[in-house]
C-alpha cells in the first residue's frame, strides 16, 4: 500500500458555504417557495458530511465506498468528499514494554529477558491495510525479534571472546532494533530505539550461576592479585641486588620470594616473625 497525501480544501469556506444554504433554506422557506428550500437544506446536509478535523501529530486516512482517496497529515479544519469514511491515525512516538519473557540463550540456560521499544507511525495507508490491527502487530513481533536476538548470544560471555547479552547492552540493543524495523516495516512503524529493561538467570538456576559468577571474579581477582606479587617481588630483590645491602644465594633467594608472596597474596595481614639464627 502506497501512500498519497491529500490537498483538501479549507473546512472554513465549506462552512461559510452550507452557512449560506441553510439561510437561503429558510429564506425560500419564508417566502413559500416549495422545493428550492428542500434542495438548499439537502445540499447544506451533504456539505456537513465533508467536515473533518486533524488534531495535531494525527493523520486521517479517507476512503469512499471501499476505496482508498488519500491521507490527510496537515493539523487543522478540512472538506473532503461527502459520505467518505475517515478513520484517525496517531503519528506521537508511543512506547511498548513488553512482558518478561523466558528464553534460552544460545548455551541452552533459561533467562529472564524483557525490552522497551520506542516506535511511530510513518505510513497511516499500511498500519491500517496492510495489517489487522497494527498496535497487535508491533507487539507480537517485537517479542518475536526479542526472542530471536536472545537465543544468538549467551547472558554472560565467561570465555571473554564473542558478545553477550550482558556485556554488550548497546550491540544489543542495534541489533534488536533493526530486526525490529525489518519485521514492522510491513506495518509502516518506524522504530526509534530498542533497549533491554530487564535481563537475568531464571529462578530455577540463578543461585547456582551466581555462584559460577562469584567464582570467575574470585579467580580473576586472585589472577591480578599474582600479578602484581610477581612483579613486586621481583623489583624488591633487584633493588636489594643494586644497593649491595645483602649478598642472596639461591637458597636464601627462594625463602625471601616465599615470604614476600605469602605476605602480599594472604588475604589477612601477615605475622612477621624475627629469626635470630641462620638460615643454613
């Protein structure tokens, strides 16, 4: 369905103009004139029926006896044809939240998932001819392509390669979009945006993937934590190499790297104890 923009004339000069037949009515019916007044009334009757009004950001769609004139965009007073049916289309951004719903990520884990989308209308002829009822439509699909963009990625990229559902919100989010203006072009919406609202692990898993959660950031903190160890033992012995303070052989090189590491990767504060003999 394309479709044409209609140039209507000013509802204005139709009123003024059935203003006039209907004065001209009761003038004739005054001066006992028979059919004139019944001819001027009919005509002032008809004219009425071509009176529409278009609040504005609406559009009203005009059909004649089944068949499609035009659509009226321009806010204001306007005649169209008499006895035509206008049906009125909104042309204000609306918002659909849709409902939590429950699908498997592409690891096969049950998640709870749910979007906003922002959405207008850009084609009043296709949202009421091309689908029944284009509001249905929009919110039948939009789950459809959540459901969809849902089952391609996993909700938490532990592997660190690839894109996850939680990690990459705004990839996400473009790409829920514009499968969403594939599927609701049909209906001539226009889809502005398309965020997640609501994403996690279903009931029935989610103590033990937070458990999994907690786990993976315990071994990478104790990763960076050994890290840094590493590196400040190893500056520690080099400086004391420079400076001359002590004469380390290999034995005593590998206590001194087993006590600094203990005491900066123990999670509680370490008890010095002073040796007053020798090593050896």
């Amino acid at each position: 369905m394309k479709e044409k923009m209609l140039r209507p004339v000013s509802g204005f000069w139709i009123i003024a103009l059935i203003i006039v037949c209907a004065g001209g009515g009761v003038y004739g019916a005054v001066q006992g004139y028979d059919a004139v007044p019944v001819i001027l009334f009919v005509a002032a009757a008809v004219l009425m029926t071509s009176i529409t009004v278009v609040q504005p950001n609406k559009s009203v769609v005009v059909t004649f006896f089944g068949q499609y004139v035009g659509t009226i965009s321009a806010s204001g007073l306007w005649a169209v044809i008499p006895f035509s049916v206008r049906k009125t289309v909104s042309l204000r951004v609306r918002n659909f939240n849709s409902v939590k719903l429950k699908v498997n990520d592409v690891e096969g884990n049950p998640i709870e998932i749910a979007a906003v989308v922002v959405f207008k209308v850009i084609n009043s002829a296709k949202a009421l001819f091309d689908v029944d009822k284009y509001m249905e439509f929009v919110e039948i699909q939009s789950e459809t392509a959540l459901r969809h963009v849902a089952s391609k990625y996993p909700y938490d990229g532990y592997s660190g390669t690839g894109m996850s559902l939680r990690a990459n919100a705004d990839e996400i989010a473009k790409e829920l979009a514009g499968e969403l203006q594939d599927r609701l072009s049909l209906s001539g919406v226009e889809v502005l945006e398309a965020r997640l609202t609501h994403l996690a692990y279903s009931t029935e898993i989610a103590s033990t993937m937070l458990q999994r959660q907690q786990a993976s950031a315990i071994l990478s903190a104790r990763q960076i934590i050994v890290e840094g160890a590493v590196g400040m033992v190893d500056m520690a012995i080099k400086q004391l190499k420079e400076s001359g303070v002590v004469e380390l052989d290999e034995e005593r090189k590998a206590a001194m790297i087993n006590n600094l590491m203990v005491a900066i990767v123990s999670e509680r504060g370490a008890s010095p104890v002073i040796n007053a003999g020798s090593l050896y």
